[in-house]
C-alpha cells in the first residue's frame, strides 16, 4: 500500500514550505489566488486526505458529532438521526452513526472510539443493559458534551430530550377505558430503563384515576419484539386471564398480540382492544389499523442537536447549564380500540 500524501509531499512538488499549504488549504486570506489554486492542484494530483484528527488538534474543534443508537434499523432512531442530521449539517458538523445494539460492552468501546476520534459532542440513547454510566463520565470529564435522549438515565447531570412517556401512557390507557376497556393488559420491558417506567407508571395511574384497581397478573414482561407479544398474549389466553384491551410499551409487541388474537378468532376492537407505543411506520397500514403514541422522533432529533450546539455555544461564553427537554406525545387513534360502538 502506497504511503499517505502529506503536507511536506505537496511543499516538496511546490517548493514552498509547509506552512504556507497549510494556510493554502485552510483558504487563509494571506495566501495569494495563484498559489491556492497550484496547492489545490497538487493535492488533487497526490490524492491528498486531510488527517481530521489532527486538524481537530489545532483548531480546537473537530466539527463531528458522534450518534449512538441501539440500532439504526427503526423507524424511531433512523428518523431521530435525520433530525439531528438535519440542523447539524446546516452549521457544517458531520455526524458519526454508531450502534451499541443493546450491548453494554460495545457501548463502552463506542464510546471510547469517539473520544479518541475528537468529536466536539456525543448524543446517545442508552442502552437496555447500561447501568454503569462510568463511561459517559469519563467523556464528559475530558470536556466532550454528553447530550441523551429518549432513553436517559438520572445518574448523569447533562442535557436531556425525551418525550412525556407517563403522559404518552396515562392518555391512551385513559382512551381505552373511555371505550368500555375495564381488563386492559400492559406489556412491558424487565428492563426497567426510564421509559418503560414512566409508562407502567403512566398506566398504573389512568386505572387507579379511574377507579379500575391494578391487577399485577395483567402486566407481562417481555423483550417486547414481534414474537414476544405473541408469547405474552397466549400466556394470558393460557392463564385464561379475563382481557379486554392490550396497551403495550412497543408497538411490535403489539402486532404480535395481534396476530394471535387474530389467529384464535377474536375480534378486534369488539373482544380485545390494542394499542402500541412509537407509532412505527407499520401501525398504520396492519388490519384493522393499530392505536399509538407518536414518539414525534424528527422533532426529538431536532431537538437534541439544537441542544447540544447552545450547549456549545454557552460553553464558550463560560453559560453551561443543564437542561432537560420534554417534548408532548401525540396519541393516534386508530381501528383497533375504536369500541365504543359496540358498547351496549
């Protein structure tokens, strides 16, 4: 493999100094139009990369922003990250997209990889195994800005942007009970990482404010992926747990109630009723079409990258102050908990 161009390879080609292609290549106002346009040239000619960390070195700023993300394949986060996208691309930051896929492990080496890569920020939504933060610390205490969303954790004092998931919860168990739904179901994670607290919180609260006492054999754990709720609903059908509604934390666990309940014959709204959590891009086209909370992911990702360049901003002006912003879910109401009709 032949060796990198450096700035001496293009000063040799040029004789002039270094220097002089540094200021060059940084469009310096010192450095005359001919003598830009002949650096350039050579650049080009020596397949010339500009080593980002080094430059990141001098400048101060490496103007990249490290993303992580359980995963990159849902709706939820890829619509997050384009939002983030969106505003950091405007102010010239690039973004590095990296997932821990859940891992604790691959978190912490991530982690490790952007700081060692100078990014002037990291936003992260935390994974489901992370309980120790130590690694998000260390980052911060080199001076890299830790900004979390969605999936947060209290042991950190940074900035923060989440939705309202009590609220999110509270309104859409609060729906199913105005539809007649008095043995509603919660499907939520073992994991009990903030979001699936707030709503089983959330939850909790709609039936005790409605006068439906909590039934804890109503509340099963799972993973919360396709076929985990097809498992958690025939566990209740097995149990022969009398059910009049599913309100589940992810709308994939949702679909797999569905299709079980499809499977068995019972009917939708009319038997059971369904709701799900995230709105995936799915809910909206299954049959009958699935009950959600808009998760508002675009606005999240807006958000979160607006927060992190105040943070900048006022970390250069000596004004750093944590903040956290909740942002208010929306709850689309579709065909599978529409009942009321069917009421007598």
């Amino acid at each position: 493999m032949a060796a990198k161009a450096t700035l001496l390879d293009i000063a040799t080609k040029l004789n002039i100094t270094t220097s002089t292609v540094s200021r060059a290549l940084n469009d310096n106002p010192r450095i005359s139009k001919a003598t830009k346009k002949a650096v350039l040239k050579a650049a080009k000619e020596l397949n010339y990369q500009p080593n980002n960390i080094a430059a990141a070195l001098r400048r101060g700023k490496s103007h990249l922003l490290g993303v992580i993300v359980p995963t990159a394949d849902r709706a939820f986060f890829s619509s997050v990250i384009r939002g983030i996208e969106e505003i950091s691309n405007k102010l010239n930051y690039q973004v590095i997209i990296c997932q821990s896929y859940d891992d604790y492990d691959k978190e912490v080496e991530t982690i490790n990889a952007l700081t060692n890569a100078r990014v002037d920020g990291i936003i992260v939504s935390i994974s489901k195994k992370t309980v120790n933060t130590d690694h998000f610390q260390k980052a911060i205490d080199k001076g890299i800005p830790v900004i979390l969303f969605d999936r947060t954790s209290e042991k950190l004092n940074v900035n923060q942007v989440m939705i309202d998931d009590y609220r999110g919860a509270y309104e859409v168990v609060s729906h199913l009970i105005d539809q007649g739904c008095k043995r509603i179901a919660h499907f939520t994670s073992p994991v009990k990482i903030s979001i699936y607290k707030e709503r089983l919180r959330g939850y909790v609260d709609a039936l005790e404010n409605h006068g439906i006492p909590y039934d804890e054999d109503l509340v099963v754990e799972s993973n919360l992926q396709l076929e985990d709720g097809r498992i958690s609903m025939q566990k209740l059908l097995d149990k022969k747990i009398s059910v009049d509604a599913v309100f589940s934390s992810s709308d994939y666990a949702a679909m797999g109630a569905m299709q079980i309940l499809k499977e068995k014959n019972i009917k939708i709204p009319e038997e059971v009723a369904l709701a799900g959590f995230a709105n995936e891009p799915f809910t909206s086209f299954t049959d009958p079409t699935l009950t959600t909370v808009d998760q508002l992911s675009l606005d999240m990702g807006h958000a979160t990258a607006e927060m992190f360049f105040k943070q900048l901003n006022d970390s250069e002006n000596g004004h750093s102050k944590v903040q956290k912003t909740i942002l208010k879910p929306k709850l689309i109401i579709r065909q599978t908990s529409l009942r009321k009709k069917n009421i007598k």
